[in-house]
C-alpha cells in the first residue's frame, strides 16, 4: 500500500510543485515549464522503477 503511495507522489510532485511555483511567481512561465518537464520525466523514470520493485518483490 505505501509503495503505490509512493508512486503516486512522484508522478504528482512535479505537477503540484509547477502550479505553486505558477501562483506564487507567474512572471517565469516559461523557465518553470521547461523545468516542470524535467521534473516529469524524472519522475515518471522512479514510478517505473518503484513497480518493477514492486512486482519484483510479489514474485
């Protein structure tokens, strides 16, 4: 149960993090777009990693 918790925070962090960043500072859209990109890919690559330990570990 924590593990997929933990999957769904990372794929959600970035998402929750650029919308902040966007209310907070809207004058660097597009530097925070760029970076919100790299955030999301980074993260979707632990997401996968965390369900192959997953499924690793129910073998």
């Amino acid at each position: 149960m924590m593990e997929m918790l933990r999957i769904i925070l990372f794929i959600f962090a970035p998402v929750i993090a650029y919308h902040l960043c966007l209310l907070l500072l809207p004058s660097v859209i597009d530097w925070l777009y760029i970076i919100y990109n790299i955030l999301l890919m980074i993260s979707l690559w632990f997401a996968a990693y965390f369900i192959g330990e997953i499924k690793k570990d129910d073998i």
